[in-house]
C-alpha cells in the first residue's frame, strides 16, 4: 500500500493531493469519452457539480504544486521548463474542465471547444513530455517490484519507532 | 551552427551507454516526474539541508541530462526543453565522477522512496561503469581494483601471506581446544561448506577467521577454505565494470567447482554477498551446482540445530544492529541477523528506522577506498551518528566489513565512544565449549622481543609501551622520525609500531627510510593511525608495504593478536632461512 512507503507516511498530506490531482485528471480523461459518446451519463447536476468540484481542487492543487516547483530550492534545481509546462497545461485544462462539465453548449461553446482543443493537444504533447510518466510508471514499478519482491526486500516490514527513553 | 568538438574519452562514453541502456535502466531514466520525493530519504540531503544539488533526483539527471541528449527524442530536438545537455570535454566527465562516486552509495534507499520505481543505484552504477572504462575513477578504487584483477583479491594479500595467516590461526585453535583436529582445512575436496571471506579479515581482523573457524570446529562441520579463489569482496560491482564483477565472482564459483563443495558459505560482507549470491549468477551466467548461504545463516542453523550451544549472558553490553544496504535493502537480509542477535545477546536496542528502511553507514558503494571523498562522506554519516546515539547502546553489530569500517571511522568522528562488531563475534565469544579443552595460555608472549614504537602523544607511547611490556617485551620509544631512525638504527628492533601523522617529517618518511636501509629493511613495521586517509601516505611509496595496519582508537586485544602474528611470522621465515 502506498503508505508502507516512507515517503508517503512522512508526507500524507501531500499525497492526498497528488491522489485528487490524479482523480482530477482521471475524471476531466473519461469525460472527454463521456460527454460525445454518452452525454446522459453526465447529466445528473450532483455528479455535475461534484465534477466541477473535483476539477477545481485538482486546480488549486496544481497552483500549489507550481508554487512549490519555483520556491523549494530543491524542486527548483531539478525543474526542467517541461515540468513546468506539463504542470500548467494540466491546471488549464481543469479549469476549463469545470467550464465544460455542464456540458450546455447552448449556453455557449467556448468551455466546450476550448475543453476538446486542449485534450486533442495532450495526444500531440504527451509522448514528449513528462505526462508519458503514467506510461511507464507501470513498468519501472514491475521491474523494480519483481527484484526486490523476489528477494524479499517488498513488503517493506518496519520496526517499530521505539518510544524516548525506551532500552 | 558549430557542433562542439568531443573528447575522445566522452565520445566513448556515450557509444558505450548506448551498448548498457536495457529495458530497466530506460524506464529508470525516463519515468522520474521530478516530484522531489526521495529528497529526503538520502542521508547526504540530510546532512547538508542547504545544498539541493545532494538530491537523488538532481545527482540522477546529470546521468539523465547526457541521455536525453542522445536517445530520448524530446532530448535531440528540443534539449533545452527538458534540460538534455551533451558533454564534449573531460572535465565535464571528472565533475560528473564526483557525483556518481563521490555523493552517492548507491543505497537505494531513494529508490524505495520513489512512488514511479525509478531505480537511481541501477544506472548510477551503470554511470560509473561508463566512467571506469575510459579510466575516469577514483585513484583508490583504481587501485584497489587493480589488485582484484592482478592478485585475486583487493588487499593484494600473497598468496603465501595468506596462507602463513590461515596456518597461523589454524595453529592458535589447535593450542585452544588441545586437538590437533582444530585446523582450518585448505581445499579440501568434497567438504560441505567452502568458506569465503573478505581480505580485510586476513589483513586487518583475523580474529573473524579464527572466530568463524572455532565455530565450524565446534559444530562439527565437515568445511575448508580455498587456497585461491577465496575473495567475496568485489570491485567491479562497486566501479560499474561488468568485466571485473564477472571475472571476481566467476573465480569464486569456479573454486567451489572445482572441490567439489556442496555450499559456498559467505562471511559476513555486505556486498560480497550481494555480488555472489544475488548478483553473481547474472554476470557469469554459470549454472552454481552448490549451495550459497550467508554465515549468518549457518550459525543460525547451528544453534537451532543444537551442533553448538551458546549462552547469551556472556554478551551482556546493549547492542543495536545496523542494517548493510547490500545485506538488507537490496537482499531482503534482515530478520535472520536479528533472530542470530536475539539468541546471543541480552540486550538488543533497535535503531529507527531499520530493516529495509534503515541509513546508509556512508560507506557503501566503495566510498571506504575514496579518500578524496572522506570529509563528504563523514559529514553524510551524521544521520548515522544520531541514530546510534539514539539508542544509547555501547555496541553496534553490523554483517558488513564495508560498515565495521564506515562505523568505526564515523563513531570517533562523531566521538561516539561505541564499539562495532560482528556477528561472529558475538556468537564465538557466546558459545559454550562443553568440553574442557582450555589449553595452557602462554603467559608473556612478547619476551624476547624488541618493540620500537613510535608516536608524537605520549599516550599513546605510555599505552603502547605499558602494553607490549606487561607480554614481556623490551620497549624503546620515539616522539618523532628523527628520533626513530636513531633508535631504530642503534637498536635493531624487531617490530616497530609507526604513527602516521606527526609534526615534522611524518610516518611515511620514516617508512621509507626504513625500507631503503639495508640493515633496516627486514625490520617488521606496523602503522597504527588515526587517520585512514593518510594510508596513501604509505601505499604510495615504492617499498615493500608493512606488515600490518591497525586504526586507532586502539583496541589492546587487537593490537596483541596482529602485533604476535607479525613476529611470529617473523620467527617462522628466520627459521626456514
């Protein structure tokens, strides 16, 4: 589980952003299918709203997470204008994901155009950009997974943290 | 637009790298989102918060950069885009040694922190690789590996040193347990266990030999040592060079082969263990007809099975157990020490975090032979320093030689004022020998001989002297090197004991004075220092090198064992001659 990494427990908060980002982005993916190919599926307002909802904390995290890339000197160092872009274009493209949730071009079609633009652009940008990541995640994740799970390193098993004062 | 002009060495580093990239070390490259969340998880971060180029991520992508640049697409049209960047001079090559040598040990422990698997050791070490073959490595690495290539193991131990040391030891046990059985057995054919070690053990600590071999002896084991082929340690996993890893562990199992044994029993060495029993196999390819365990393993065995018997309380200073990098994170080695530690010990203190999870000592990945890296490699033990202290233990027990060096470098550093020791150790030193077999100790070992030690803190003279003359010997002492070649010529002693570090004209002056003397030259010397790096200082001489090297803090029973080999060594050639 994610949480036996570290990392992870060391910054929970942190990860529960990077999941709802990633919610974010999974759901504005699927309604790019949904709203040409099943428009009634996203007609409910409450699954509207929860939509726009969704979008707009993936957003807001994205401002944090840039904000974070151009402060901790450490994000800095290693930030290349790709990650940068790749980070803006996703904000961008959640905000106007909460534009075309609704999905009402009677009430004008520029969220929806706009909305459509971008996910066509991703096609074009992604196999060169650091978005491919979720491409080969699953990969590095395997090969790493199946040496250390064949010798028995995962599943991390951890001592406990010993209390002050404690022999 | 001109192309910049490539130096012969970097346009073989680059036509090489794309000979090493494999299916594993390009997701690695590629998959790393720069999330920055293994920064903390690299004890070289911790122990400089103010310098981000120590991040994982950041030392990952100066391998990364020369990558992307000339195999990932984005990197050869648009290299600015994702900071690919392509090297043309050598210099740029020594700045990216310092980085893949110099500020990382390749513990992985950033890899187990990195939420997309990127595995930065993999292609670190495939960086080093790269780096070694056009000569670019650190000069005690070099050399150290030299050694392994040209003599079989990396401290360049004879072959007939060795086994004057094996025969030694062999006779101390048969003195011990009154058994002319009590031997270490030397290539026997068809034994059960062949046991392998780390030079180190020959060199610096026979005690672990001669531990190991009075465990063997008591359970009864039907074992040898191999005259050759006997290495664990390895230095081509450590520099990155295929050729040599492949060559070091194809020596091992090849030995094993050819006496026929049925397992191949591995000292306690972090990476010696890693390299054969995980490794190894993928370098050469050979099919192993035998068996391979950790000692750890067999001297678990042992007291389960009841072939030895141990009482805990002999072993009743708290502990705490440092987990190797190689050992645990990368074998998965850590409930069986543990389980071993529990069995021998009364009082075991856990460090956090541990296991899989626990620091590097700061001296994996051969920083132990990178003097030039030392002041960055103490400064990282620091997270190492508050752990041990944190548990207030007054010995750590760790199943690596790499660690018995890096702990005991880091515990003075940090004046710590703990111990470190093996599992061995501890288990030798637990058993119960049901038999009574305790045979009569030579009182005054030392009489007759003539120690000259020499060292500019005269307490060091005052403990040396008051040491060496309760065992019996005549003791003369000098301050400084003039005063030692002085006495040394009038005197003609039969050992000297040498600082290295002393005002005026150093040790290694002394050394090789004494060696281009000819009626001092067979004198037997002994460097006893503070300060590891200066070994250079004698390594580096060409002379014949001395006959043995201890670390201070000084530990007495340390010094009387390598100080009674060296003149018993001695006594023996005189002899024969």
């Amino acid at each position: 589980m994610p949480w036996a990494m570290e990392s992870t427990r060391q910054k929970l908060f942190f990860y529960a952003q990077f999941v709802l980002f990633h919610l974010a982005v999974g759901a504005s993916i699927t309604m790019s299918f949904v709203i040409p190919y099943a428009p009634s599926l996203i007609k409910p307002m409450v699954l509207v709203r929860g939509l726009q909802g969704l979008f707009a904390a993936g957003c807001l995290i994205g401002c944090y997470r840039l904000y974070r890339r151009l402060t901790n000197p450490y994000i800095r160092q290693i930030s290349t204008p790709d990650d940068i872009f790749s980070l803006l274009l996703l904000m961008v493209w959640l905000f106007v994901s909460i534009g075309a949730a609704p999905n009402r071009p009677d009430q004008g079609e520029g969220s929806l155009l706009t909305y459509f633009i971008m996910t066509a652009f991703f096609l074009v940008y992604v196999p060169f950009s650091k978005i491919s990541h979720y491409l080969y995640y699953p990969f590095t994740r395997y090969y790493f997974g199946k040496s250390m799970g064949y010798r028995g390193v995962y599943p991390i098993k951890r001592g406990p943290q010993p209390t002050p004062n404690k022999v | 637009m001109l192309e910049k002009v490539r130096s012969h060495k970097v346009k073989k580093v680059i036509e090489r790298m794309g000979k090493k990239l494999n299916r594993q070390v390009v997701g690695s490259l590629v998959a790393c989102v720069h999330c920055g969340m293994c920064t903390e998880s690299c004890h070289y971060v911790l122990a400089n918060p103010d310098d981000p180029t120590f991040a994982p991520a950041y030392k990952a992508d100066q391998i990364r950069k020369i990558f992307k640049r000339h195999f990932d697409w984005t990197g050869r049209i648009f290299p600015w885009w994702v900071k690919a960047q392509d090297f043309s001079t050598d210099e740029e090559l020594e700045k990216l040694k310092d980085i893949v040598f110099g500020k990382c040990t390749n513990c992985r422990r950033c890899s187990i922190n990195c939420p997309m698997g990127v595995d930065f050791a993999t292609f670190n070490r495939m960086a080093r690789g790269l780096l070694t073959s056009v000569g670019i490595m650190p000069e005690g690495l070099a050399a150290v590996s030299k050694d392994q290539w040209e003599i079989g193991n990396q401290m360049g131990v004879l072959k007939e040193d060795y086994l004057e040391t094996l025969e030694w030891l062999s006779d101390e046990l048969e003195k011990e347990m009154g058994d002319p059985a009590a031997r270490i057995p030397i290539d026997k054919m068809d034994a059960d266990v062949v046991y392998a070690i780390n030079p180190r053990e020959i060199k610096y600590d026979p005690r672990t030999v001669s531990d190991a071999a009075r465990i063997f002896y008591l359970a009864g084991e039907n074992w040898t040592m191999a005259s050759d082929g006997w290495d664990i340690t390895n230095f081509g996993f450590f520099s990155g060079d295929d050729d040599l890893a492949n060559t070091v562990v194809r020596r091992l199992f090849e030995k094993v082969i050819e006496l026929g044994g049925k397992k191949l029993v591995l000292s306690e060495c972090g990476h010696g263990y890693r390299s054969a029993r995980c490794e190894g196999p993928n370098w050469t390819g050979m099919d192993t007809p035998f068996g391979m365990e950790s000692s750890v393993m067999t001297m678990l065995r042992y007291i389960q099975e009841g072939r030895i018997k141990v009482d805990r309380n002999k072993n009743d200073l708290p502990v705490t157990f440092h987990d190797s990098c190689n050992n645990a994170r990368s074998c998965g080695f850590f409930e069986e020490p543990r389980e071993l530690l529990n069995l021998v010990v009364t009082d075991f203190r856990e460090m956090y975090p541990n296991r899989a999870e626990n620091y590097c000592c700061s001296g994996g990945g051969g920083a132990m032979s990178m003097s030039e890296y030392t002041p960055l490699r103490l400064k990282a033990a620091k997270v190492k320093a508050d752990q041990l202290q944190a548990t207030e233990a007054k010995t750590v027990v760790t199943t690596c030689h790499n660690c018995v060096d890096a702990l005991t470098d880091l515990i003075r550093h940090y004046k710590l004022g703990m111990k470190v020791t093996q599992l061995v150790n501890l288990v030798s030193n637990a058993v119960v020998v049901e038999e009574k077999v305790v045979a009569p100790v030579e009182v005054l070992i030392l009489r007759g001989y003539k120690i000259l030690v020499v060292d500019d803190e005269p307490d060091i003279l005052t403990f040396l002297s008051a040491v060496f003359e309760d065992q019996g010997a005549t003791v003369m002492q000098a301050a400084d090197a003039e005063q030692a070649l002085d006495l040394a010529g009038k005197e003609k002693p039969d050992l000297i004991t040498l600082d290295l570090s002393m005002p005026g004209r150093n040790g290694g002056y002394v050394f090789e004075e004494l060696r281009k003397n000819p009626e001092l030259a067979a004198t037997r010397v002994c460097i006893i220092t503070g300060k590891p790096e200066l070994r250079r200082l004698i390594y580096d001489r060409p002379v014949r090198p001395p006959e043995g090297y201890l670390d201070k803090p000084i530990n007495e029973k340390s010094l009387l064992v390598n100080v009674r080999k060296i003149l018993e060594v001695a006594h023996e050639e005189k002899k024969l001659n």
